[in-house]
C-alpha cells in the first residue's frame, strides 16, 4: 500500500496518522526514516519494528504494516 493510499484510508475513516498505534517496517532503514519523518513530521513517532527479509511481493523494497486506534464516538 502505497503511504498516500494510507493516508487516504486512515482520514476516510475519520482518524490521522498522528492516531496511529504501531507501525512494522521492513528492509532499508534509511529509506524507512525518511519516509517516516514525511508521514509524522518530529513524531511522536509510533512504535515500529523492523525485520529484514529475503525478498518481498512483487520486488517490492519496503513493506509497511500499520494498525490505527480509533475512540468510541459517544
């Protein structure tokens, strides 16, 4: 999922990144920093993880996995 299509999803269902409650990263860190300094300026950065692997889908480089708190409206 490319990071505008999870912007997208993340403010379609009311929410920002800012809400995001972890995030997992994968391969090229330097890469990952960038990229997460984009998405949430100076932070508060969510808590992430980073594995490397030996390849992914489709030759892709990176691979982001992101879960999102979303409070009761009442």
């Amino acid at each position: 999922m490319k990071r505008r299509n999870r912007g997208a999803i993340v403010s379609a269902a009311g929410l920002s990144l800012a809400r995001g409650a972890g995030a997992k990263m994968h391969r090229f860190r330097p890469i990952v920093n960038k990229v997460q300094a984009q998405l949430w300026g100076k932070g508060p950065y969510p808590p992430r993880t980073i594995i490397e692997v030996d390849c992914l889908n489709q030759d892709d480089i990176v691979e982001v996995e992101g879960t999102f708190y979303a409070p009761v409206k009442r």
